[in-house]
C-alpha cells in the first residue's frame, strides 16, 4: 500500500440560475452577451485559465440545464477543462450545494464564483488557490472601498434615511468572486447554516471558522446593472487592444 496522498484537486463551482432582474427582461443574467459572446461562457474560461481548476460546475435554471450545457459545447473553451452542468435550486445557496453534491470524491478545494462577474484576471483565481492550498479554510478576493460609507436607518423606497454612523473604511473591504474554500468546511456549512445568506464566506464565519482576504481586482466586478455591460465591454475592448485577448 502507497503512503503517497493524492494530488489536491481544486474545482470552481458557479451558480448561474438567477435571472438578474436589475439587468431588465430577457434572457437570465448568466446567458446575457457581452462582446458577443454570454457572460457565463467568460466566467467558464476565467476560471479554466487557472491551471490549479480541474473541473467547472456551472449551476443551471431548474428548467435549463440542457440549454447551458448545448452552449457550453459550442464555446470554445481550453483543452483541458473539464464541466458539468447540473439544474440549480431555487435560491442561490441550494444551487452552490447542489453543485458541491456534484463534485467527485478527489475534489480537496472548491471555488465559488458568480457567473455576473466574467472578468476576474486568472492572477486573482490563483491567488485564492494558493491562499487554500496553504491552510486556509475559506479566503475572499476583496478591494478596499473608494468612497465613504454611512450606516443608515432603512426606511421605504424614496424616503430620506437618517445616518446612524460612518465607519471608518480603512477597515472595510467590498468582496468579490472566486471565494475559495476547505472542501469538507464548505460541504458543513451548507448543512449547518439555514439563514439566506449573500455570499458563502458567511456560511463558513457563522461556524465559527476563519476567513481571509487576498487583493482582489478592479475588473472582478459584478455585472448587475446595464452600465455595468457598458464597462465590460470597454474592458475587454481594453484587453483586445493591449494583449490580443
């Protein structure tokens, strides 16, 4: 019998069974062009151009996975990715666990990234993979904030909101996508934690477990808005002028 453990294999598993409303009527967020081509094709290849990403689960509509996966094979995506495509739930955290339930049994690590942010520079995905290969149990790409934020007391739409505080934002990070994780922390954090919450680091920090940061990127922004296609297709026009991509 080997002593010899296995290699660490790192899947990224992206939820794209929104329909991204903010972004008006249509097709779903994910399947949205952008140069061309949806935005959920780059997300895929953002992630593949990571060589440490040995398989990509990309989370279906309940009603559309043969869709995805028809559109998945007629992209162009690198020779060695391998994917799955299985039906999403009816919120975003049972689509990511259905797409954990979905991982082959050698998958140590796992990425969770939204489809809505195409762009992320493989520089970033790999900085999260490493960050997890070195002992982390769950890691976030995040940037600090530009503008000054208030703490406010909600009240309805159109109504003006009283401040409550301005928190100092030396100490405060927006958080982006590939967030990256232990696989077996992950999986228990999906069995634990019922709330609906908005991103997975959440999950792993209400079990008690810590959650690291690494420097994310400008360009791993989330495409919600239609001036937000506006600005990705400026960058990938930037991207074609500067390397050809």
């Amino acid at each position: 019998m080997s002593d010899v453990s296995p290699p660490a294999r790192t899947a990224a598993v992206i939820p794209a069974a929104g329909r991204g409303v903010r972004l008006g009527p249509g097709a779903p967020k994910a399947l949205r062009a952008l140069n061309g081509t949806p935005m959920l094709i780059h997300a895929v290849r953002a992630m593949a151009a990571s060589r440490a990403v040995s398989l990509v689960v990309v989370v279906a509509p309940p009603d559309g996975a043969p869709e995805v996966k028809n559109l998945l094979d007629a992209h162009a995506l690198p020779e060695r990715t391998d994917y799955l495509v299985v039906p999403g739930g009816e919120t975003r955290q049972e689509s990511v666990r259905l797409g954990l339930e979905a991982l082959p049994d050698d998958i140590t690590a796992v990425l969770v990234h939204d489809a809505a942010r195409p762009l992320v520079p493989v520089d970033t995905v790999d900085a999260v993979v490493e960050a997890v290969r070195d002992g982390a149990v769950a890691v976030v790409p995040a940037v600090p904030l530009a503008d000054t934020v208030k703490q406010v007391e909600p009240r309805e739409k159109g109504e003006a909101e009283p401040v409550l505080a301005t928190p100092d934002r030396a100490t405060l990070r927006a958080v982006q996508t590939p967030q990256g994780f232990d696989r077996d922390t992950l999986v228990r954090a999906h069995a634990t934690v019922t709330d609906n919450v908005t991103d997975d680091a959440s999950m792993v920090e209400q079990l008690g477990e810590p959650v690291v940061v690494v420097p994310g990127h400008e360009e791993a922004f989330k495409v919600t808005r239609p001036l937000d296609l506006v600005l990705a297709e400026a960058v990938l026009a930037r991207r074609r002028a500067n390397d050809g991509f």
